[in-house]
C-alpha cells in the first residue's frame, strides 16, 4: 500500500509508503487519504490524526505522469470533484485536530497541505518548495491566502513566485512550522504531540480549532475556488505544456516561446 492507515491509542495516523517514488501522491492515494479523513469525523476512537512519511522523506508533490493523466482525462468528472480535491477539503475541514511530520522533502501540495494542519514538526534537514510558477500554474488550496497571512507578503511572494526551495528554519520563521526538531527525533515527537491531543478534552479541541479557523473560513473557501478556476485554465495553457513536456523531456523549459 502507497498509504498506510493505522489507528491505535486515539491517533490515525497516514503515512505516505512510496520511497522508490520519492512518496510522489497519485490520485488512488489521494483517494484513500480523503476516505480515511472523512472516515475519521464520525470514528469516535479517533481522537488526533497523524500524517507523515519517513524521517527523511515527506512527499515529492504529486506524481506529475499520473498527474497530467487525471487532471486531463475525459471522464466527466469535474475538476473540482477530483481525489486531491477531496483530500484537501476533508483535511481542511477536519473538525479533529491534525499533526504532520515532514521530513526530507515537502514539495508542491507537500508544502500546501501543511497550511491546513494544526500542529506541524518538520526536521532540520526538510527541504520546502512550492514551484507552481515554474510548471505555469499558479498557487493552489489556499496558499494564496494563507502563506502572505503566516509570513508577510514579501516572504511568501519570494516562495511563492520564485518557486525556490526553502529551509525548515524559514518555513519555521514564516510560521509554517510549529518547531524544527533533529531527524532522529520527528516522528517520535510529532507522535507525542498527536498522543497529547488525544488525551485531551475532545469537545475542547474542537471548539478551540473551530474558533480558531471560523473568521478565515469564507475568505479561505473564496481563495480556494479562485486559486482552482485559474489553475484548471492555465494547465491548459501554453506555458504549463511547455514545462510539463521539459520536464519529461528532461530539459530546461523555454517560456520565452510562450509569449
């Protein structure tokens, strides 16, 4: 299994399970992430959620040839109804609070996913990066919103344009990051936060988190629908097929010829 799905003491915990992918997500693991998460709402043993990879590997982002496959494929399914689609709005609207364990690599979605968790620890040696600019896209899930509201405009306009990765330490300066914490140490300690959590009073938890996110919610929902119409288009566009064909071509991409 690409995901591994696994509940004991309160906690669910999902792990990402493809090494030899580099942990890239295709739509069937997007899938089973989204079932397990919606799944978790009414399981009254679920009291905390985990999600993680291996100390030294988060996920690549999504795998771009199953990707391009998806997205693309005529089969009446509407964009917006799409497994990643799914995932993210059971993440972010989980009523349950969510931990995430990152390490190595949090590329693309890997990055974005984290602005909806409650408790984020990545590892010293985490590499971040949202590239969508240099694959002709825009940003997605929110990160319009949420990475300038963490950050401050300049910082996130300079990850969020460039595409350019960035370190744990930034991500942790941006407010991206809960705490930075050697490898050894991630899922050890991310596992302990997710077990004090469930310890907690449930009804607490959820309260606090709904309070928390209550006055974004609309305005977040709106970033959410606009981010997901200019990004359908512009996968369509010129420059988003010449940075897909680089990439498989495996050569540096020509935008100039986009006009």
């Amino acid at each position: 299994m690409d995901i591994l799905v696994s509940k004991a003491a309160g906690i669910l915990t999902l792990e990402f399970k493809r090494p030899e992918r580099k942990n890239a997500i295709t739509s069937a693991m997007y899938q089973t992430l989204a079932d397990a998460l919606n799944a978790a709402q009414t399981d009254n043993e679920v009291r905390s959620i985990l999600i993680a990879g291996q100390p030294e590997l988060f996920t690549a982002g999504n795998d771009l040839e199953d990707f391009m496959k998806t997205t693309r494929a005529n089969d009446g399914v509407a964009f917006g109804d799409r497994p990643v689609f799914q995932f993210m709005r059971a993440l972010s609207g989980s009523a349950k609070p969510v931990v995430a364990a990152v390490g190595g690599l949090a590329i693309g979605i890997g990055t974005t996913l984290l602005m909806h968790c409650d408790l984020v620890y990545a590892s010293d040696s985490t590499k971040f990066s949202v590239p969508f600019t240099q694959l002709g896209l825009c940003p997605e899930f929110g990160s319009s919103l949420l990475m300038p509201v963490a950050g401050g405009h300049a910082r996130a306009a300079e990850k969020l344009m460039l595409g350019e990765p960035f370190t744990a330490q930034e991500a942790y300066d941006m407010g991206i990051v809960s705490k930075v914490v050697a490898p050894i140490e991630l899922l050890t300690h991310a596992r302990a936060q997710a077990a004090k959590l469930a310890a907690l009073p449930a009804n607490s938890i959820r309260t606090t988190k709904r309070l928390m996110t209550a006055s974004r919610k609309a305005q977040l929902e709106e970033a959410i629908a606009t981010e997901s119409r200019l990004f359908a288009e512009m996968l369509q566009g010129a420059e988003a097929q010449e940075a897909f064909a680089a990439f498989f071509e495996k050569r540096k991409p020509d935008f100039t010829k986009c006009g």
